[in-house]
C-alpha cells in the first residue's frame, strides 16, 4: 500500500447530505483515499474532482493507495472550539479514521479528544477495523456522548470471500467481535450493514443473521444500503471474485448491474430487512438508505405501499464531501 500525505482545509464540516440519512450534522474526515481499499467504495466517484488525486498522480478510481492529513486533529480541534452550533459528527464520512494510514497516525483517537473535549458534541464512530477497540476506554469516559459501528457487510460464514473484496480491513469476526465487547463495555452502539451485497449477503438468512447480531448490540439505530449500481465498484467486486474462484456470488452481482434487476434486489432486501426488523428489534429503528432514481416505476410504488424504516434520498451533493 502506497501512502501519501496531503493538507485538507477544514476540520469539521457541515453534511447535509448525511444529515438526511440520519447520521450526522456534521463530518470529520481524515483524508481523501482508504487504505481499506474496499473494491465497491463510492468514494473515488464522489471525490474525483479533488486536487489531492492531481497531486499525488493517481486516478481516484485506481486502488492500491491510500491518502491521508496527519494535521487533521489540529484543524479538528479548532474548529471543535470555534463553532458555536454544536451537533452529532461523524468520524469519517468518506474514509476510515481507523485505517491502516490513520491509525499510523492515531488520527481516530485524536480526533475524538479533539471534539470530545468540547463540550455540546456528540460523535457517530464508523468503521471496519477493530483497531478502535483500543480506544473504547475513551469512548467509555464519554459515553453518553459517542455512538459505535463497526461496519458489516456480511456474516462469518462469507469471511473468505469478503476478504476478495475489502482486502484491508479487519474480517468479518473481527468487526463482530469488538461490536460485542462495545456491548459489553455498555457503550451505545448502532448497525451499520451497508452495502448488503447480492449474493453475498441479501437473503432473508443472511439478513436474519445480521439484525439479530444488531439486537444483542442493543443497536439504537440500524443502517442498511443496497450496493451502489454506479461507478466501477460492482464491477471490480464482480471481477476480483471471479478471479478468485466466487463464480455463483460473481453471477449475482453481475445480475444487479441493469436497472430492472437492481430494483428487483432492492425491493427484496427491503422486505427482508423490514421483516427481520420487525421479529428482532423495533421498525422505529431501521434507516434503510435509498436513493430511489434507479428503481422502476412499479418497483418505487411498490415500496412505497410499506416503506416503515425507509429514508428516502436524492442525489448526493458532491460540494460538501471534500474541501
Ligand atoms: S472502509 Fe469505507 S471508506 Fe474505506 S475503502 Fe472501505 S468503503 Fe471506502
């Protein structure tokens, strides 16, 4: 993994569009390339104007690399200071403050004292590396105030070939693992399950599994996405598993890259989800995230007819994602 460094300009920054998926008012992101390197991630698309990639040569679509601000937590801590409507931030948004380059770093720990320490914050923790169970002791001191997910995308039994598609990040019993002990230690905790992959992890089996896991997390919310049928990512997933022997889960994702049968998959995951929801936790608690422009007509009203737990989106808003 090739790691370079850059500048950002802002430490934490106004996010409306994750304000609309209920997450955070606000973000923290401590570079603009993850060194988890997760073959389906968005982010390269979102950020591809970006003059970091201009610098450092590199397409944002190409994998391998990582690109991080190690000042981050000084900016962070400035603007924690300086600004005077506080609200819920997310660490990150677009990276993963517990990558291998972060955490070099210690950029998630630092940047959590930084806004910590403040008071009238509150901080959403995302991740998929089980690094951050190092810092539950300071999550701990600030309970009250800090929300965890590890990220899942599938359960054990697909570790493996998970491993094909986010080859850096911690697997899939690891993640597990340490949403349990956040339990254990009585931190708050959410479910984060996105993207639930076709053929990966969208049966009502699969889904039934995850959102049990979330219920033993006394999960105060659960997020669940379909995978994002833009951009290179499915393709790439669909390739590297196939390279890898994956042929039946390679056929299913390739399956969901038309229009028609992206929208089938989505209104089967929702049912599964919506289902699994209602015999584990509570409905009031699923945030299902959908941008709702590539599901058929007939498809988006028949979601409609039930759509408990949906979030409905429209476009990302590419401005806000980087400075
Ligand atoms: S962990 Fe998240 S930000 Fe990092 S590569 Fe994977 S999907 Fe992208």
């Amino acid at each position: 993994m090739q790691v370079y460094e850059t500048k950002l300009l802002g430490g934490i920054t106004r996010t409306k569009e994750f304000e609309r998926k209920k997450l955070a008012s606000f973000a923290v992101n401590v570079g603009t390339k993850c060194g988890h390197d997760c073959l389906y991630c968005s982010t390269g698309a979102l950020l591809r104007m970006h003059r970091s990639f201009v610098e450092v040569g590199q397409s944002p679509f190409d994998h391998g690399y990582a690109i991080v601000d190690p000042s981050t937590p000084e900016r962070v801590s400035v603007d924690a200071r300086r600004i005077r409507h506080r609200g819920v931030v997310q660490l990150c948004t677009t990276v993963d403050a517990w990558a291998p380059e972060a955490q070099a770093h210690q950029l998630g720990r630092r940047c959590l004292e930084a806004i910590l320490s403040e008071p009238g914050w509150s901080v959403r923790i995302l991740t998929k590396s089980a690094s951050v169970v190092a810092d539950y002791d300071l999550v701990a001191r600030y309970r009250d105030r800090v929300l965890v997910a590890l990220s899942i995308t599938g359960t054990g039994e697909n570790e493996a070939l998970l491993r094909v598609i986010e080859p850096n990040a911690s697997t899939i019993t690891e993640r597990i693992s340490a949403m349990a002990r956040a339990r254990a230690l009585g931190l708050r905790t959410f479910g984060m399950f996105c993207p639930l992959i076709p053929g990966v992890a969208d049966t009502p089996e699969h889904v039934d599994q995850l959102i049990n896991l979330a219920a033993g997390w006394c999960a105060e919310e659960v997020f669940v996405e379909p995978v994002n049928p833009r951009g290179p990512g499915l393709r790439l997933a669909q390739e590297a598993l196939e390279r890898h022997g994956y042929h039946e889960q390679a056929r299913a994702i390739q399956a969901v890259r038309q229009r028609r049968t992206w929208s089938a998959y989505v209104v089967r995951l929702l049912k599964h989800v919506q289902r699994s929801m209602r015999r584990h936790l509570e409905i009031s608690r699923l945030r299902f995230l959908l941008y709702p422009s590539g599901l058929t007509p007939e498809d988006a009203q028949l979601i409609r007819g039930d759509d408990s737990g949906v979030v409905w989106l429209d476009k990302p808003e590419r401005r806000e994602l980087a400075d």
